[in-house]
C-alpha cells in the first residue's frame, strides 16, 4: 500500500476554520481535517497525495497562526486510505446526560436507552468533546427532563445519504432501531432555534429528544449543507430545517417565532449583538442557552441579557468554559 504524507498542527478552533479554507485553496491534492481534541484544543491533520513542499506548507500557516505556530507544524508518513480511520479512532463517544455525541466506528457501541447522535470529525467543525458543545447538550438534557421523564429514544429512519467534504466522503448507513419516547412539551406546538448551528449537534439533539421543528443557522454556507445532511444521517430532517443567515433579521425568523427554545454556542461579542434582535422572537417563558463562553465571561454576557428581561435559571461550568441557561 502506497503512503501519504500527513502535516499536523494543534491550534484553537478559529485558527483551524482559516486553515482549512486555506488549504482547499492552495493545495489541490489536499484532504484537510479538523477535529476537537479532548483537551478542548483543535487538531489540524492534512493529507498529502504527493509529497508537499514543506515549507510552501509552513508558510501557509505562518501567515494565518504566526511563525512560533509554524514552527510546531509536523511531517509525517501515513498508509494511504488509513488516515480517516486513524483520525477518528481517537475520538471517543462523547456523553452529556442522555445524549451520546459518537462517529460512525462507534454506531454499534451506543446503548439502546442512549440518545445517539452520529457526527464524523472530518466533516466540520462541532463533535461534542468540546466544554461548549458538552455544556449546551447537559443543558438541553436538563430542560427536557424539567417538562417530563424521558422514556427511550426515538427511533432513527433509514437513511441513504452522502456528504463530502475535502476529499472525505459518508457512505450509506441504516442506524439502529429504537423505541418511541415520551415527548416533552406533550400537546405543544414549541419552536426551536439554534444559532451558529456548526455541524448541526445541538439542533439535532433537540429534535431527536422532542420530535418537535428546529431551525438551524449558520452564516458559513458549507456548515449548513453538513447540519443538514447530519439531520439526515440522524432520522431528523423532515423536523430539522438548516438555512444561511447572518443575524436574525431574515425573513425565516420572524415567520417562524416565537420561538420557546434557543440555542447560541458562539462567542461573546456575537452573543451580545444578538440580544436586541433576539428578544422579539422569544416566546414567554422561553429558555435560551448561551454558550462559546470563558468562565470570566459569564458576568458580560449577563449584563447584556439581563436587561432585557432574561433571568439566569443554571449555569453548567466545564473547566475554563461555561453555559448559562436564561428564561424569558
């Protein structure tokens, strides 16, 4: 079996988003991976066809991460057809009260009384190692479990779908078979809304855990075609509706409200902004899930929020990261 050569580098996310993009459009022979390390750092992995020129390569990540940055990037030799595997074989399933975050090399591992959600690494950015995707799903289990018991999860369709992304592509799969749930919200008509939807994690784990509509935003064109095939992989599309926007004053948003669950795994500056053209859309008494947040960030996001009505209900802290959970 012929080798590839692998280039390596452990960044945070933003610096992984630049590079990926930068890659696809230097590099023709590229396949380029991001993924989250347990440790809540990114790990960057680059498969070459051919061998690179180094330090064509090295520039590249100079220019986007700085010269120190480069510096650390790493060469490797690796099987060809290998990597993907070796990739994801170091994620392991991630768990967040009922929900178990895992790629498809684990699908047979999830017990039957776990709400599985299937995302591979290489497809984009949004697994659930990290402290803000965990906190969001810890948070959605303990708004749905404040409305009724849950009973086993809902079963996932059949599902023949593909996606592609950098060279990486998801054959067909049927997921496993499980029992219905009691739904919470049990003779509601609730909407969901996630913003910054990324993979399509959280918007996914809600309507699995509901059965209920989920709009689902991202200002990053290929993120949305991933959430929306995600949905697919999941059983979930004909409940989870993915779009492009920047902001919330897109026509989608105000035929859709009120909404009486949001969710924002983003960072503070945006979560800020979005405050004012958020509010009008809540319905009374909704929650809304804030994240992307430092611990010592918690008190400017409050600040923000609070003024317009939003109280602080829980908040769940992950070591450097927190998530609040705020009603209306």
């Amino acid at each position: 079996m012929s080798e590839t050569t692998l280039a390596r580098f452990i960044c945070d996310e933003a610096t992984a988003k630049r590079l990926v993009d930068s890659f696809s459009e230097r590099f023709d022979d590229a396949a380029t991976a991001a993924f989250e390390g347990t440790d809540g750092r990114w790990n960057l992995e680059v498969h070459f066809e051919a061998p690179p020129d180094e330090e064509a390569v090295r520039l590249t990540v100079s220019q986007l991460a700085g010269a120190e940055s480069a510096a650390r990037l790493t060469f490797g030799q690796i099987a060809a057809k290998d990597w993907v595997a070796a990739s994801l074989a170091e994620l392991k399933p991630v768990e967040a009260g009922r929900f178990t975050v895992h790629g498809a090399h684990d699908r047979a591992r999830i017990a039957a009384n776990r709400i599985g959600i299937e995302i591979e690494a290489a497809l984009a950015f949004g697994t659930g190692h990290h402290g803000t995707t965990r906190g969001c799903l810890l948070a959605l289990d303990w708004i749905g479990k404040r409305h009724t018991r849950f009973s086993p999860p809902p079963e996932r369709g059949r599902s023949t779908h593909a996606v592609r992304r950098v060279g990486v592509a998801l054959q067909s799969v049927t997921p496993p078979r499980r029992s219905a749930p009691t739904l919470p919200f049990q003779g509601r008509v609730i909407k969901i809304l996630d913003i910054g939807t990324g993979t399509g994690v959280l918007a996914i784990a809600a309507a699995r855990s509901f059965r209920r509509k989920v709009l689902a935003s991202d200002i990053d064109r290929e993120a949305v075609a991933i959430a929306r095939g995600n949905a697919q992989l999941n059983g979930v599309s004909p409940f989870v509706t993915c779009i492009r926007a920047k902001g919330l004053t897109g026509f989608t948003f105000r035929q859709t409200a009120p909404f009486d669950l949001v969710f924002a795994n983003i960072l503070l500056a945006p979560l800020k902004a979005l405050v004012g053209p958020l509010r009008p859309l809540l319905a009374p008494g909704a929650h809304v899930v804030l994240s992307g947040l430092l611990a010592d960030q918690e008190n400017a996001a409050l600040a923000a929020y609070r003024p317009q009505g939003l109280k602080l209900v829980r908040r769940f802290p992950l070591g450097e990261w927190v998530t609040l959970v705020l009603r209306a």
